[in-house]
C-alpha cells in the first residue's frame, strides 16, 4: 500500500473507458456529474480496483439501453462516490451474503450473466483495509446504487 494523490474523477473516466466495448454493446446511457476535481490521498491500484469491479457491475447487469449514474460530491471532508444502475437489481435475502468470496446472487434467472462471484470480496477486504464506507442498496428489478465514502484526508492503512 502506497500514499500517493488518488484523481477520483480522472480514475472513473479511465474505468469507463476500459468499460467502453460492453457500454456500446448493451447501450448504455452513461452519466457522470462530479462539480469538482476530487482527489484523495490512497493508493491508486487499490481505489481503481474498487472502482472497476463496482463501475463493471453496474454495467454488467444493466438491462439493455439501461442507464448507470456515477456522481461524486463532498460532504464536509468526506467524498463520496454513488454508482448506480436501473438493472435487474439483487433479491433483498441475498443483499447480506453479496459481498462473500463466490457468492452469486442472480445466476439462477440470469445464467447468461457470467462472473466468479469474487469482485465484491475483493472489494469488502480492500474498503475494510483503507477504511473505506461501502454500502449496497438494491431492489429486485428496479436497481443497485452502491456509495462508497472516502476520507479526503488519508484512506489508507493506519
Ligand atoms: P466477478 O468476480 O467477475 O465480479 P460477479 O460479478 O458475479 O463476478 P461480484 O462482483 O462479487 O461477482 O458480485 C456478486 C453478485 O452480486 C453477482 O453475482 C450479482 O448477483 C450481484 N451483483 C453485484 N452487483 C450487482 C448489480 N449492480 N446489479 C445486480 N446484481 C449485482
Ligand atoms: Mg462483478
């Protein structure tokens, strides 16, 4: 783990950009409102991995022509960071496992829908290490928002 400067909003535009093929193909409608330039003292790797498993996500079980919204905003010295999407959203039973190392909470009534189970485990451990807020809300066929709150200051080990 490094401290180094984090550019948040430069950050989601490079995972939006790794994400471009599956956005065209699923036409998706992307927003990203940010009214600053925010930026935290973290580890880069650390904070793109976080954000291209949640940002994937979002896309990844977006209807077709859904919508995923990405805001960042200030509260005080915290930044935080809502992704959220009009998907196929997760069952209200499995919201407490979601985060557990292969859990898969869609695979029966979306079998086309392939993953490990494994990017949100990864994300738990490395929100737990950096101190990190994460929070899953999601209803069954309306959608996910995911907000993770950031400490401007230092969000790192400590
Ligand atoms: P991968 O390891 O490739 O990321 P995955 O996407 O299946 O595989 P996770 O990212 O850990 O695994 O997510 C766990 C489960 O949570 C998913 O299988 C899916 O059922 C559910 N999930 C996560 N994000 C969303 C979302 N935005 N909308 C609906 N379901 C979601
Ligand atoms: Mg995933």
């Amino acid at each position: 783990v490094v401290t180094e400067s984090v550019y948040l909003n430069s950050l989601v535009l490079d995972v939006l950009t790794l994400n471009s093929e599956k956005i065209t193909n699923q036409n998706i409608k992307i927003k990203f409102d940010a009214q600053e330039d925010y930026y935290i003292e973290s580890d880069h790797f650390l904070v793109i991995t976080i954000l291209r498993n949640i940002i994937s996500n979002a896309i990844k079980y977006s209807n077709k022509d859904g919508e995923v919204n990405v805001i960042l905003s200030r509260q005080n010295e915290k930044i935080n960071c809502k992704i959220s999407d009009n998907g196929i959203g997760i069952a209200k039973q499995d919201l407490e496992s979601i985060s557990n190392p292969f859990f898969r909470s869609n695979s029966t009534d979306h079998p086309e829908i392939k993953g490990t189970g494994l990017g949100l485990s990864i994300v738990k451990r490395i929100t737990e290490l950096l101190h990190i807020k994460f929070k899953i809300e999601s209803e069954i066929e309306v959608g996910t928002t995911v907000i993770l709150s950031f400490n401007e200051k230092m969000q790192t080990l400590s």
